[in-house]
C-alpha cells in the first residue's frame, strides 16, 4: 500500500506543479494581449 500512496502522492504533485505553471502562463499572456491591444489602439490613433 506504501507505494500506492507514494505513486499518487506524485501523480497529484506533479498535477499541482503542472496546474501553476498553466497559470503563470495565462497571466503573462494575458498582459501581453493587453500590452497588443494597447499598442494597436495606440497606432490606429496615429494613423488618423
């Protein structure tokens, strides 16, 4: 039983590490999006 539980214990570990890594790459993609739609409004404004 010993190794069943050590099995899942790194199963969820891994699943956790592999969870926060998802997020931290959400977040940064979603300021680069924002930094895009900033510097296209930015733009479009100088080009009128």
């Amino acid at each position: 039983m010993g190794y069943l539980f050590a099995a899942m214990a790194v199963a969820w570990g891994t699943l956790f590490l592999y969870l926060a890594y998802l997020g931290q790459r959400q977040a940064q993609l979603s300021r680069e999006l924002t930094l895009l739609q900033q510097a296209t409004r930015d733009s479009a404004k100088k080009e009128e």
